[in-house]
C-alpha cells in the first residue's frame, strides 16, 4: 500500500484572494510537489482540510511558502483536524500561519 501523494488539487482566485486546495499527506517524499504560490494577490488561504499526515518536512514545505508570500500578504491555513493542527501547533508554525477551521473563517480573517 502507498502513500497518498500530495496534490494540489484547486488554486483559484477570488476577489484577489488565493486559494490552494491540498490534499494527502504531506511528508519528505511529497512536499516537493508544493508549488510555489501566485503572490500576486491580497491574501492566500491554505486549506489543508484534506490532508490527512503533516510531517517535519510538511512543516518545513509551509515554511517555505510563508516565505515565498510577501510579508504584508496575509497567508491563513484552514485545518479542522487534530492530524494538521497539532503539528502546527506543536512546531509554533501557528505563529507563522494561523490555523482556522473553515474557509469562512479565513476569508474574515485576510480582510
């Protein structure tokens, strides 16, 4: 049996808000997969309802990313499930990208 490999499954923009859609698991052998995000925007979302395992290198990948958007871009992840919110909070990556529970939530959130 294999592991479910990270995808990307939407990326779409509305009113200048980003959202990227991940789902699987997100470790070493397939956080590579993580592409770089459209900046072009006021605001992204991350909705990481889907992913189902965040490792170290998971972490390490939404480093990357927050590093990517510019620092005045607001970045939000949407996680409602122990599997995602416990690594964020544990690593202290919840002070880089805070965590909500539904997109709702992070559209207030970046406004």
């Amino acid at each position: 049996m294999s592991n479910p490999v990270v995808a990307v499954v939407a990326e779409h923009t509305e009113q200048d808000l980003r959202i990227v859609t991940v789902r699987g698991t997100l470790d070493l052998s397939s956080s590579i997969h993580l592409a770089p995000v459209d900046t072009s925007v006021r605001a992204v979302l991350l909705d990481l309802r889907d992913v189902d395992f965040l490792s170290s290198a998971g972490i390490a990948a939404l480093i990357r990313v927050r590093n990517d958007v510019p620092p005045h871009t607001p970045l939000v992840a949407v996680a409602d499930h122990q599997e995602v919110v416990r690594p964020f909070e544990l690593s202290g990556l919840d002070r880089l990208i805070p965590v909500v529970p539904d997109l709702e939530t992070g559209r207030r959130r970046v406004e």
